[in-house]
C-alpha cells in the first residue's frame, strides 16, 4: 500500500537477477533523490 | 585502515541494545547530522540489499534482507526466507557503503545468492521474492551518496581561525586553529598553546566558538596578543578577513530577543552551571555585552575575579527564569552559603534584586522526539574529545538531562535538544571516532 503520510514516496520498478533468472518487482522508494 | 581499526574498537551497539530492551533516539532528532532530513522515510520493514554472510562461496555475494528493528544508524536485519526465526540476524550502520537499496546487484551484475541455512526452504525462490517484495518500500537510490555529501559538508577545514572559549579559564575567549574536522566535530589548537596537548574540541555550531574578531566586537574577554587585536579592528570593520579565517556567516544566526525587555546588570535567574553541567544553579547577570551577550555568573561561586562567568546569548536555551526549577520539579542549586530551604521571594528581598522578568525567556519548545529511556552517544562536555554511550534521563520541554551509563547520576549533563553535541546511535562508527562504552563496575570483595 502507498505510504500514506508522505507523498514523496513513488512506486518503482525494481529489477531483481537470482540464480533462476531476472525479474523485476515494484517498490515504493522514497522520491528525495531526484 | 584508521577507519577500519575504529570500527574495531568501537562499542557494540547491537547487544546492549537488545540487552537492555531500549529504544535508540530516532535520526531525525538530531538535526545536525547527516541523513537526519530524509531519515523520516528509513522504516522497520524495509528492505535492502546487503552481503550474504550465511554463505561458503569464496566469492562476495548478496541477499535482501528486511530491517527488523532501528537504534539510531544502525539496523537490525533479517534475511529474506528466514520468516520469523531471528537466529542469523545482524545489526548494519544503515549508512554503510556496503548497504544497497533494492536493485542494485541486478544493475551492478552482483549475485543474489540465498543463504545456505535456508537454502532448500523454498523451491521457486523468485516466486517468493515478488511476494514479499510487491509493494514494499526500500532505500533512495542516491541515498549513500546523502550519507556522503552530509558527512563531508563542511565550511571549516584544517587551518582554519577560531576564537573559541578558554577551556583553563572559562569567562575569557583564545584564539585557535582547526586541526582536525570529524563529521563536523572540530579539534582546535589554541594558538598559544605552551604544551603538547592544549587542545579542545567543539561541534562546529557549539556555542563556544566564535568566528575571528568576535571577542572585541561584542566585549568578551580575549586572551590574544596586541598584534591579533589590531588586525582585528580592520577585518571586523571593513570585512578584510584573512582566507583562512572563520567569518560571521559560517556560524548560525543568533536569534532576537522578544522586543521591549533586556538583560540589565543584577538580575537574577536560574542558569546550567557551566562547571558543573548536572546543576542548574541560582545565577546572576555580572556582565551585559554587546549583540545580546551576557556574562552570567553562579551565585555564591567561590572563584576569583569572575574566573568562572560564562558567556549566554540572551536566547540561550541554558538560561531560565526564576522558578523554572520549582515549576518542572527540578532541584535547583542555592547560593553556596544558604542556610536552611532557599526561597527565590526571600532571596530576591535579601539581596535587593530583582528577577529577569519572565518574556526574556520566551522560548519555543521544538518537536524534538526524545524521550526517557532513549540511547544516544552525547559528548562529556567536560572531557569533549569522548563521545560515550548515554541516556536520555528526563525531558523538560526542550531540555534534556543526559545520562552516561554506567556513570553515577551526579555525572549526568543538562543539554538542550538542538545541541550539536548529541548523536545517533552509531554516528561514531560512521565517522570512523571511538565510542566510549558504559563504566564498568568493578566489584570490591
């Protein structure tokens, strides 16, 4: 769920690469580093 | 490698905090460090990308793991897989170069390996990951670089001038020379230091340091030679400062005092005994400088020739009117010589004076978040080079009495909230400084 109390939080597609292959999941990830 | 043997010596955050089932003060809380800004959105249950040491593969590998529990810096973390068996957790510094957000073995081609205890737990392991993964939060992606650029932020640099306070004297100023700056900790030279070791150490935004030139404008004491006093007067007055020294607009600016009340000489109030930090005493104004400086001295002292008055800035939060102590249920200390219960109506009728009125003291109580019970590494302000494991003792709107364990409490030490001279949990080992751990008691057979 979206963090509620902060809207500089943004979803993120996030790449993941184990020994059984690549895949990518979402995230939330705070938006302070743009 | 000087980093590296710090981080050895350092004290053991992780333990004695799951031993002692306390709380550390939250990042945020101290405003001076770095990271506290965007610390709101580190949480429990985040999840990172840290190295698997659960692992016999010669080559360094790496798994994700979930942030169980925060104590300052640093993080408890649990691999993922290992549900709710806490057996190979282990405390991070959040801040350290080796902790990744999410992603970030995919793009820097670095192998996501489970660990070996858990390794059969699950057949399709990419299966489990998007389910634990699917809207979970993790690091900025910049965010170790935050950590950098916080750490490495600083105006002043070695070399730089200071006028800071006398540590042998302190009711007059000297001049010093950085020598040294850690996370924005400075370690000052006194300039007419006459031994090895005549040194002091003060956070950059101390209140005991001053930019070159102060002491002759505002009217404090100086030890210096006549040649610095002259080159004073030019640089003060017409902005000639040398390249190397410290200049006004490096310090914070100080606050006004509310309008239509000033400090006069006589008045007295309740202050934090600069000798001894763990009293608040009865004082008085000896001295009104200029820029709303005051020259406070402790009722009753027994020094010399105001040897021991101590300059406050009119909105110090160390300053407080009288009867705070009695209102917050806080022993105040009397004059040296009362004989009997002290009583400020007496008091003020015995010695003719009268109390600084009440609208000087006027002072905003800060949403600072600590807490009784809350770990934190504090500076002894008496010994300023060591930073030691510590208590938050008692919060009194935004003063705090901090503890140093193992320590009896007759050394605990008044600070306010915003002092530069608190830190997280943890900040010692990211700036690679040694931690003093608690006292150890030896027992007497």
């Amino acid at each position: 769920h979206m963090p509620s109390s902060n809207k500089k939080w943004e979803q993120k597609q996030v790449q993941i690469k184990t020994l059984e292959g690549e895949f990518s999941v979402t995230m939330w990830a705070s938006g302070d580093d743009k | 490698g000087n980093t590296k043997q710090n981080m050895i010596r350092s004290f053991d955050w992780g333990s004695y905090i799951l031993g002692s089932h306390a709380e550390g003060s939250p990042v945020a809380c101290f405003k001076h460090v770095p990271v506290s800004d965007c610390w709101e959105n580190i949480s429990i249950g985040m999840k990172v990308e840290v190295q698997n040491l659960d692992c016999d593969l010669t080559n360094t590998v790496y798994w994700i793991a979930t942030v169980m529990k925060l104590a300052g810096y640093k993080a408890l973390l649990r691999y993922e897989g290992f549900g709710s068996d806490g057996q190979k957790d282990f405390w991070i510094n959040l801040c350290h170069k080796d902790v990744h957000p999410v992603g970030w073995c995919a793009t820097s081609g670095k192998p996501l390996v489970p660990p070996k205890t858990i390794q059969h737990k699950y057949a399709d392991w990419k299966d489990y990951l998007v389910k634990r993964l699917t809207g979970s939060r993790t690091l900025p992606i910049h965010f170790y670089s935050k950590v950098q650029e916080g750490i490495s932020n600083h105006r002043f640099v070695k070399s730089t001038h200071v006028e800071v306070v006398n540590r042998m004297c302190v009711s007059s100023m000297r001049v010093a020379t950085v020598e040294e700056v850690i996370g924005g900790r400075l370690r000052l030279k006194y300039d007419d230091a006459k031994e090895e070791g005549d040194e002091f150490w003060c956070h950059m935004r101390s209140a005991l340091l001053h930019p070159v030139g102060w002491s002759l404008q505002v009217g404090h004491k100086l030890h210096a030679p006549q040649e610095y006093r002259s080159q004073c007067l030019s640089k003060t007055t017409m902005q000639k400062y040398d390249v190397m020294d410290a200049t006004p607009d490096m310090f914070p600016q100080m606050k006004n005092p509310p309008e239509g009340y000033k400090f006069q000489v006589g008045m007295k109030l309740e202050a934090i005994d600069p000798l001894n930090l763990s009293a608040i005493c009865v004082a008085s104004v000896m001295k009104v400088l200029k820029n709303n400086y005051l020259m406070i001295g402790i009722d009753g002292s027994i020094a010399q020739n105001g040897s021991d008055w101590f300059c406050y800035h009119a909105t110090s939060p160390c300053i407080f009117p009288v009867g705070f102590c009695e209102v917050n249920g806080l022993i105040l200390t009397p004059p040296r010589e009362t004989k009997g219960s002290f009583k400020w109506f007496d008091y003020l009728k015995q010695t003719r004076s009268v109390a600084a009125p009440v609208k000087l003291f006027d002072k905003e109580i800060p949403k600072h978040g600590f807490k009784p019970g809350m770990k934190l590494e504090a500076v002894d302000l008496m010994e300023p080079r060591l930073i030691c494991v510590a208590t938050v003792a008692k919060v009194v709107g935004r003063l705090l009495r901090i503890h140093f364990d193992g320590w009896e409490s007759e050394y605990d030490q008044w600070v306010d909230c915003e002092s530069p001279d608190l830190y997280p949990i943890g900040w010692c080992e990211l700036m690679g400084y040694p931690v003093e751990g608690p006292r150890l008691k030896t027992e007497v057979p």
